[in-house]
C-alpha cells in the first residue's frame, strides 16, 4: 500500500472515529456536567483525553467499533495496515474501501463467522 493509500486510509478512520464519537457528545456534555471536575475546552479535537472518556459512555457496539478503529489506526502505524490479521493477505481494495476498519479478508471474516462491523452513521 503506498504512502499516499495509507494517508487516505487514516484520514479515513479518523473521520469514522469521529463521526461515532461525537454521536456521544450530548452524553458526554451531561456526564461532564455531573462529574463537573473536567476541563475539556474543544470537543471536535480528538484528543486521547476526550476519546477515552467518550468510550465510557460508548455502548458496547459502538465500543467495539471504536476499537476496531483504533486497531486500525494502529496498523497503519505499525505498517500492517490492508493485510488481514488473521491469514497475512492483502485484504481487497473494495473491502477497505466499505470497511476501512476491516482487520480480516472477506474469507477469513466468512469462515470465522465474525459479526459484522456496524456502518458509519
Ligand atoms: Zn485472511
């Protein structure tokens, strides 16, 4: 995957991330009214800070689908990102393109009958 593929796909997933998080913004604004001790001045940066405490108010398939995400971001980092963690191959174009979060090949996500990732509102 070249330079230029791999930018795009963080750019990407970033942009998820995002986008599911600040479904949760509402939820975070009245927890942080309750807990009032924290100090988060811009909520549409996507600092660690505000991502962790965004995930405690997650439910639990949002939860995963963050975490897939970020395990995502970090293949990128790790240059592994686009192969399938589970069998080593390059997993295809049109997948990463609908799931750019996608860890396995369309066979291995078959054959270990994972459940589907939630779509991106
Ligand atoms: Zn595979």
């Amino acid at each position: 995957m070249s330079p230029a593929d791999l930018d795009l796909a963080r750019q990407r997933l970033h942009d998820r991330r995002r986008a599911l998080l600040a479904r949760y913004h509402r939820t975070l604004d009245l927890v942080d009214e309750e807990l009032d001790s924290r100090e988060i001045e811009d909520v549409d940066t996507s600092s660690e800070q505000w991502d962790a405490q965004v995930l405690t108010a997650l439910s639990v398939a949002d939860r995963r689908h963050a975490e897939a995400i970020g395990a995502a971001l970090e293949r990128v980092a790790a240059g592994s990102y686009g192969r399938c963690v589970r069998c080593g191959a390059v997993i295809d174009d049109a997948r990463l393109a609908a799931l750019p979060e996608a860890p396995t090949c369309i066979g291995c996500a078959l054959e270990t009958d994972e459940a589907p990732l939630p779509r991106a509102p």
